[in-house]
C-alpha cells in the first residue's frame, strides 16, 4: 500500500519544485501525529487528564494534553529549516523560527480537548502558506494573515479508533491511516467525496434562543423537511470540530457553529480552525460559508480572530445563506 511518505514525494511538485521541503513539513506533521496518538492513548494511565490549572489566550482553561501537544509541535516544527513561524491556538503570539525558511504554519494542537477525559475522538489542524516576508528576515504576522486562498496545504489528524490524518494541496482530499504495527500512514482514502445529500445535522440547538431570528426559521425549516422526508436526517454531534467533521465528510452532513445576537463573530477561530476545514471541504465537492459569503473570502485581520462556521454540501449551504439574507419564508402549511 501507498505509505504518506511515497505519497508526498510523488506529489511535491503541486507546492514546490523538487527540494524537499514541503515533503519535510508533511512528514513532520504525521511523526507530530503519531507521538499525539501515543500519548492519548496512555492519558488514563499516566496522569495526562484533566486541566493544567492555566488559561489560554482564547481564555479557555488549557488542558494537560493541550500543553503537551502544543509542545510537542513547536519542537518539531521549531527543528525544521523549512518553516519560518509557528502560529498555535494556544500561544498569544506568532513564534519566528528559521529565519530562512520558506513556509509558516499555522495549528490548533488538540482540537475537541474538553472531551478527553470521557473518549471521545479529538483532533489535530494545520495549515501551510508561503511566506510573504524575505527570506533570511525573521517572519512577521502579515505572513499568517494572507487569507484562506493562498493556503499551500491543509488538514487535520483525528484521534479516535483509528489515527487518521486527511489533507489537500489543492487536488483534492486523500485521507491515510496510521497503521501502529509498520508506523506508517497509509492511504486508504483516495479523493474523498463529500455526499451531496445531507445525511445528517450537526449543531447545538440548545443555543437556538441566542442565534438571529433568521437562522432560527432556518432551523424550524430544517425539522419541517425532516419531518415529511421518507428519510429524515439524523442529528449527530458531539462537540468535537474535528469528529464532526469527519463524520459528515465521509457520510454526507452539515454542521454548523454560528454566531450569537450578542456574540455575532462566533467561538470557532478562522485562521486555525475555519480556512483548513473550508479548503478541505471545497476540497472535497462541499461549501464552507461565515453565513454570508465563502468562509475562504473572509479577510484576516488578526491571528486569533473568530467566525461562525457552515459547512457541508453545497444545496444546504445554499439553503441557509438565503435564510440568512432574508430571501426565503418559512414554510408553515
């Protein structure tokens, strides 16, 4: 079977001319993985649950595995000559490495990790551009604040009963599992598809009171064609971006985490979370959208800034971005 590795370098001429480096970064990003999922699986056993007792820049209380993740990265990444700068969820500020290298990277380390302590899947996103700054200057912030269409590369590991690592360079998502006995990753998810029905609904609309009047109809919409299908959706959800995603990526599903009235930008973080889950969905035949407009055209403005987040196939994005400009009447007959 096709290893990541043997994958990459047949592949690096999509991001690079052949030197190596992006395969490098790749490479990287799965050794980052395979430590991850060692020390997940052994967290009940060697003291790696629960807090830290410390807050993250997002304010939220980090958790040990959060810490240790970050970490782990930061020295994998900080090592290699290819990456310029690091930008974590967890840290307040971009971390400048090699000051010649071509590429900076951006990471949520564990995704999902308040549900750690009871099981439940968590993961890992990333995302590569180009740096923009000279080569042989230190990186700046305008290297990360470029937008979600000149991402070079982009995806996520999932932590569950398997190990499982999906990512795009712009030709499509292809999905490999870690295979513990050889340690390798292996191709088992050529081209993925995203079902253009929507087999399933993912959200917690027990925030419902809190979202506009808009999406609320959205939603009295979304149970009315459930209940006169012949095969009503099905709502699965579990609170992890990264599980939920998935899920619906292979099965055919719509997700969302949206904004409040008093809360419109949303919790989910744009450069860390939003752009490497939209690529991957355009990616693979869905839609990505803030509510208004494709999540990819959304302009940064800050390493840390959030967005509400839509995402699944493309006839219920559609659905709901014209719930939300007002263009359709909620059925009630």
């Amino acid at each position: 079977m096709t290893t990541l590795e043997q994958f990459i370098a047949d592949r690096q001429q999509e991001v690079e001319k052949a030197t190596g480096a992006f395969s490098k970064i790749l490479r990287d990003i799965g050794l980052g993985a395979k430590m991850v999922s060692f020390y997940l699986r052994r967290a009940s056993l060697a003291g790696f649950l629960g807090e830290l007792g410390l807050t993250n820049i997002q304010g939220e209380s980090v958790q040990k595995l959060d810490d240790m993740a970050n970490r782990l990265f930061i020295r994998l990444f900080s090592h290699n000559p290819h990456i310029a700068g690091i930008a974590t969820e967890e840290e307040a500020e971009i971390l400048s490495t090699n000051p010649d290298g071509k590429y900076v990277i951006l990471l949520d380390p564990l995704d999902g990790s308040s549900n750690i302590d009871v099981g439940v899947p968590v993961g890992t996103i990333f995302s590569v551009y180009r740096r923009l700054t000279p080569i042989g200057t230190p990186c700046t912030e305008r290297d990360f604040l470029q937008g979600g269409r000149q991402q070079v590369a982009a995806g996520y590991v999932l932590y569950g009963t398997s190990t499982l690592l999906f990512y795009t360079t712009g030709r499509g998502v292809h999905g490999f599992t870690l295979e513990p006995a050889a340690g390798e990753f292996l191709l088992t998810y050529p081209q993925v598809q995203m079902p253009s029905h929507s087999s399933y609904y993912s959200f917690n609309d027990n925030q419902l009171h809190e979202w506009s009047l808009e999406l609320q109809q959205y939603v009295a919409d979304l149970h009315l064609r459930n209940q006169r299908a012949e095969k009503p959706q099905s709502l699965r959800y579990v609170g992890s971006l990264v599980a939920d995603f998935h899920r619906n990526l292979l099965k055919g599903g719509f997700f969302m985490y949206p904004g409040t009235v008093k809360k419109p930008e949303g919790k989910l973080r744009l450069l860390y979370e939003g752009y490497p889950i939209a690529w991957l969905t355009e990616e693979a035949g869905g839609k990505a959208s803030n509510g208004y407009q494709p999540l990819l055209d959304v302009p940064p403005h800050s390493i840390h800034q959030r967005t509400p987040l839509f995402i699944g196939p493309v006839e219920e994005i559609e659905r709901l971005t014209s719930f939300l400009q007002r263009n359709v009447a909620v059925e009630t007959t």
